[in-house]
C-alpha cells in the first residue's frame, strides 16, 4: 500500500509563503535548493508529515499536492495511466530518489516518489 509521506506547497512567491508557515505555525523552513524549500512541521515524537514550499512551474503555479510513496515508480505510472491519470511531468531522477508529477481523472494534482534505497 502506497502512503502519503509529505507535502509541497507551490507559490510564484515561495519566500512570502515560507515566511507565512513559518511565523503562523512555527514550521521550520530550510535554505532554498532549486528554489526549493524543506520544511519540518514538527519532532517525530508527533505524529504528521513534513514537506516543502517550491516556486511552482507555469502549469502548476499555486496550491497543495501530496507526495505518494511507492515502490515501482514506472509500475505506478503505468497504472495510474491506465486509470485515467494524466502525467504532467514524467519519471526524474535525483540523489536518492525519483519523482514524477500527475493529475488524477478528476483534476487534483499529487506527486509520486520512489526511494532509491527501501527506507
């Protein structure tokens, strides 16, 4: 079963919204990387997720997706395809993982992510 294990935040100003978070609910916001902030919500004594505040790209300017774990990024693709899914920006490589951006049949947009080493 695939889990939700973070969040992003897209903004045309991220810096404006990091600060909000910041200020409002005591979130830690990283230094930017890619104009690309982490942020911890809390200790992991509690439970929740963390995620991050990004400049969001022209198709994707503002708003909220969650990041899916899964454990065949390719496999997911697929299926989420075959289900109606449309992939608005396919499989990307990273560091330790791969991402990959789609809209579900309904329009709400979320984003898959496989680890490269199981965590």
């Amino acid at each position: 079963m695939a889990r939700v294990i973070g969040f992003e935040l897209s903004s045309q100003e991220p810096e404006k919204a990091a600060a909000f978070y910041s200020n409002v609910f005591g979130w830690e916001i990283a230094e930017p990387i890619w104009e690309y902030r982490a942020v911890t919500t809390g200790n992991n004594d509690t439970s929740g997720i963390d995620g991050g505040i990004g400049k969001g790209p022209h198709d994707f300017p503002h708003g909220t997706r969650i990041q899916i774990e899964v454990d065949s990024l390719d496999q997911a693709l697929s299926k989420a395809k075959n289900n109606g899914a449309m992939i608005l920006r396919d499989k990307m490589e990273f560091d330790d993982f791969y991402l990959a951006y789609l809209v579900d049949p309904v329009g709400i947009g979320f984003g898959l992510i496989q680890f490269k080493n199981k965590r």
